[in-house]
C-alpha cells in the first residue's frame, strides 16, 4: 500500500493505493466494500493473467460502501483487485461507535501506523 498526495490544513486529504488479495467464491460482476470516509477513484481486478478495469465504481457515503462493477463476469478463482482511492485523516475514523457494530474494525487494513477503513 502506499499514501501520497497529502494535503495539510483542517482536515489532512490523502491519496492511496492498495491491492488485495481475494478467491472470488463465485462468479459475479460487483465487488462490494465497507469504504468508510474513502472515496475509490478506479480499481481493476488482475484473475488468470487477464486485467479488468471496472465499468462503474460507486461510493455510497451513507452506507460506507463502494461498489465496484465490472462488465464481464469475474470467474469463481483467487484474483488480485488493485484500488486507487483518496480519503481525509481526521479525529473521526475511529470514533465512529456503529463501526464497532458492524464488526469492521477486525477487517480494516493497518498501515503507517493508523487505521485504512477498507474491508471486504
């Protein structure tokens, strides 16, 4: 994962990159994940030699969620699926009571000594 493009004033903005590791189940279009105040700006997923850019990405602030759409059908099998996103650090990330409800803290990815709010 790396951060860049950090931005100082009242809230600190910031752009990321992250690629996980998944074994897609079944067959499907969508990726959906718990995005907590992140925004996905594009993701592709890399599964049996073949890249797919998504068709549609959709970052639901109500819901924390984004879903990532593809036009064809990602094929039951272990994939990689590499996200560009940008985000703000501020004093609210961990706060946030109904994260500890949802059990998504256990799924968040650790990195540079704070807390990145992806799960899948």
């Amino acid at each position: 994962m790396s951060l860049h493009g950090l931005e100082y004033g009242a809230n600190f903005g910031y752009r990321g990159e992250v690629t996980i590791q998944l074994d897609i189940s079944k067959n499907t279009k969508e990726i959906i994940l718990n995005a907590y105040q992140l925004s996905v700006e594009s993701a592709e997923v890399e599964l049996r030699q073949q890249r797919l850019k998504a068709s549609t990405i959709t970052n639901d602030e109500r819901s924390q969620r984004t879903t990532i759409s593809f036009d064809e059908e990602l094929e039951s099998s272990p994939a990689s699926l590499s996200i560009k996103f940008k985000g703000t650090i501020n004093n609210v990330c961990c706060s946030n009571s109904s994260l500890l409800e949802k059990n998504m803290v256990d799924t968040w990815l650790i990195a540079y000594g704070g807390i990145l709010p992806f799960s899948i």
